[in-house]
C-alpha cells in the first residue's frame, strides 16, 4: 500500500523504543499518515520488525534499526543510519527510558548515572545530531511523565531526568527556533503499556485501582492517545508551538487534596446536575 497524500507525506521520522507501547502506536500513526518511519528498538527485533510491517500495510515506509541509546556510540550510529539511508530528518522522537525503581536510600553511583545514561543523555545527544539533519519546520519531541512533577516512592532516578528533559526543552526552543526547529515534551501521566504493569508492581507503590480513582477521568490513558499527542507536535497545525509540556493525564496533575472521593460532605461532588435541578 502507498501513502496518497497523508498529513505525514514524504516526512522521515525517527522514534526511540518503538518495538511497543506509545513508540510503536506512533510509529503506526506516522505510517497512516504516509510517514517514513525509523522504528529504534534495543532487545525485540521481532516485535520491531512487526511495527514495520504494520506501518507499511497501513501506508507508510520504515525500517527497523537496533541500537541501544543508552550508549554515547549507539545514539551516534542511531543517526548515522538515518543519514546514510535518508540524508535527512523531519522528526526526531526521544520515546526509549528505562530506570531502577529504588528508594533514594537504596541507590548507588551506577544507578545515578546509568539513570542520566539512559534516560537524558540520549534526548541531548540525539538532539544535536538531529538539527544536523533537519531543515526548517524540524521537529523534536520527547516524552516525560507525572514523576517529573508530582513525587511518589521508588521514581526519583526517572522522575527527576524526566524534570530534566522539560527544562532542556525549553533551553533547546530558544536555541533551535532561529534554524526553523521546534522542541516539546509530552508529559503521560498513567498509560496502559507494559511498563505500567511493571510499575504497579514495585513494592511501596498504591495499588494501580486506588490511584486509578484519583484521576479525574477515572482511567488510564490508551497509549494511542498519547501517540495522536505526539503527532500533533510533529504536525503543521503546532507550528507555533515550542519549548512547551503538554500534558497528557486524564486531569491527575490538577486535582490536590482533600480528593472528592476522600472528603465527607458538603465537600462531596453532587450528582451530576440536570437541566430540571
Ligand atoms: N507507560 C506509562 O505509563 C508512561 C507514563 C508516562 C510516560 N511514559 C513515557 O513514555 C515513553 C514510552 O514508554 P512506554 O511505556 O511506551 O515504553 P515501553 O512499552 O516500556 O517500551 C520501551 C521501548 O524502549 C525501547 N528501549 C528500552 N531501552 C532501550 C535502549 N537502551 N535503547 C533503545 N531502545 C530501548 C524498548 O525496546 P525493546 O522492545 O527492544 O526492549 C521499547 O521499544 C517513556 O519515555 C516513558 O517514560 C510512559
């Protein structure tokens, strides 16, 4: 199948960790969209190659390419296979993390730095190599979360390289703007992906359903929602968008205590009004 004309028409678009979760429901919406999709992934190479084909059936191009991030050189020949396969870039998408979930008291040196290895340095370095790539109407884009705002146990290592990276974004957008680039961050508060599966699990965590309940919509996120996010950063209708989080959680980062559900009345939300009431 051959694109016809979609929003993503002749782009190339790099996407970090898009084997799974939000990285390949991207990866999918770029392909709709005509897209030509560089689909990174570390350990899963079947799983990537099935985002390619998936992509490709659903009209866009890609090509699978390991590479693990977390290392100075494999950012390097991340970007070196997008310039001698394409020449050039239209967006680059810092999706890949991974972190030790630890109680401060509990971390080492290496946990420190393998957190900054992995989850920062990446989304920098990737940056730089990418406006090398990119003309004007360039877009960079790379996803934060709820730990980088709100603290709960065992997520300072992400959380705070999380903060990190929506400080950068800002850096990065005043630096970036005179060569036509645009740089935003995606900040997912509870996705259903296998990492939240993971997360609920880590001990000290509340239960996934008690924190479930504190979010205003009442559900996690569907990792397409926050891949139509992502897209929309990277599409023409953001154009003066730049150095901003957009934050994509159901309402959770809003909400502050005494929750509705916790308080007594008159505290309590009534039922929903109705036109007659
Ligand atoms: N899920 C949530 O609830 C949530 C909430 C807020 C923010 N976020 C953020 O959204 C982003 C994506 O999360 P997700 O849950 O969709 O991820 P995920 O399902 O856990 O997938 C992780 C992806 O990253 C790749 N990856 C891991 N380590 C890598 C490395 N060293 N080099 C290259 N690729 C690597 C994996 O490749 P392999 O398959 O080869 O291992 C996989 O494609 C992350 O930045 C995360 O912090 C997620």
């Amino acid at each position: 199948m051959t694109g016809g004309g979609g929003p993503f028409q002749d782009r190339i678009a790099l996407i970090t960790g898009a084997s799974r979760g939000i990285g390949r429901a991207l990866a999918l919406t770029l392909g709709r969209g005509g897209a030509t999709v560089v689909v990174n992934y570390k350990k899963n190479a079947d799983l990537a190659e099935k985002t390619v084909a998936d992509l490709e059936e659903a009209g866009g191009r890609g090509l699978a390419v390991q590479a693990d991030v977390e290392s100075v050189d494999g950012v390097e020949a991340l970007f070196t296979t997008v310039q001698e396969q394409f020449g050039r870039l239209d967006h680059f998408v810092s999706n890949a993390a991974a972190g030790a979930f630890k109680n401060i008291m509990d971390m080492k040196p290496h946990h420190l730095d393998r957190s900054y290895a992995m989850n920062l340095r990446p989304f920098v370095l990737g940056s730089q190599h990418a406006v090398r790539l990119m003309d004007d109407g360039g877009r960079i884009v790379a996803l934060s979360s709820y730990g980088s705002i709100r603290a709960y146990p065992t997520y300072a290592a992400l959380g705070s390289m999380k903060a990190a990276i929506e400080s950068w974004v800002r850096y990065m957008a005043l630096e970036f703007a005179p060569y036509g680039i645009n740089v935003n961050a995606v900040n997912g508060g509870l996705i259903d992906s296998d990492s939240l599966e993971f997360f609920y699990g880590v001990p000290g965590m509340a239960d996934q359903a008690t924190v479930l309940d504190r979010i205003p919509k009442g559900r996690a996120a569907d990792v397409q929602e926050v891949a139509d996010t992502i897209a929309f950063l990277l599409s023409a209708g953001s154009e003066y968008i730049t150095g901003q989080t957009l934050v994509v959680d159901g309402g959770l980062s809003v909400v502050a205590p005494p929750f509705f559900a916790d308080a007594r009345a008159p505290l309590s939300l009534p039922p929903r009004p109705t036109w007659d009431s």
